[in-house]
C-alpha cells in the first residue's frame, strides 16, 4: 500500500518539552501536539519507515542520511537543560533512504550519500521532534533527505 505524502509540523525549538516533569506543553502547542500524536493513527496501516525532508543542513546536492543510528543534534540555544538531554532513539532506515537516491537518480538528480553520526541530516529538531511525539507502539525507522 502506498501511504499519504503529509506536511509534519515540527514546532519551535523544544516546545512540547519544556516541563521538566513531562507536563503538558504550553496551550498554544496542544493543538499540534494532538495532531502529532493521533497522525499513525490516522492512516491506513503503520509505516515501515518514515522519510523526512528537511531543509535544516545544508549540502550541495539532495542528500540522503543512510546512518544506522543516528546521535541527536540540539539545532535550539537558551533553553532550560534537560531539554538538551532528550532522546530518540530510533533506528535508521537505511534501506528506504537507498532506495529513495535510487528514484531521484534515476530522474537525473545528484544525490549524495552521508552515514556519520555527526552529520545533522538527522539528528536536528525538527527530524526528532514529530515522531517522538506522534510514536505509537515504539519507535520506527527513520531516514532524512535534504532538498535543496
């Protein structure tokens, strides 16, 4: 089955996290923040894998992240300190990421490979943020791509 292509907002900075008792986030998040946590739900079956497209790292060609375990990057200053101690711990999907740069290749784009963990293809914010709170039943796998 092929599941929806959606618009995941992802919030500012740490805004569903910043009660360091697990709290409720500010009012003018819940409403992205249900949404957010009903979106699995709402589909016709679960996703294998997610692929997220962020415009938050900058490489000269579209790039795919084919990590197996991507570190989280905190892309957010001055923001109360267990906010830089979230997690997300979610494995890579390195086979969709392939087989994503396979199809833009095949449409005659350069795609370019990245597997370090240090690299913030898929590790910012606004990669984490939607499935750490939209997760139903455990995590699942993610790959990033950057659009130019």
């Amino acid at each position: 089955m092929t599941l929806p292509t959606l618009f995941v907002p992802h919030g500012g900075g740490p805004c569903f996290f910043m009660d360091p008792h697990g709290g409720p986030p500010d009012p003018m998040w819940r409403p992205m923040q249900a949404y957010l946590a009903g979106l699995i739900a709402s589909l016709p079956e679960r996703p294998r894998a997610i692929l997220m497209v962020s415009g938050h790292w900058e490489t000269p060609d579209l790039t795919v992240h084919v990590g197996e375990r991507p570190e989280l990057l905190f892309d957010y200053y001055g923001f109360p300190e267990h906010t830089y101690r979230l997690r997300w711990d979610a494995p890579g999907a390195v086979d969709v990421a392939r087989a994503a740069a396979d199809l833009l290749r095949a449409a005659g784009h350069a795609v370019g490979e990245e597997a370090t963990s240090r690299s913030p293809s898929c590790r910012c914010g606004p990669i984490w943020t939607p499935p750490r709170i939209s997760r139903s039943g455990g995590y699942w796998r993610r790959c990033a791509m950057r659009g130019c």
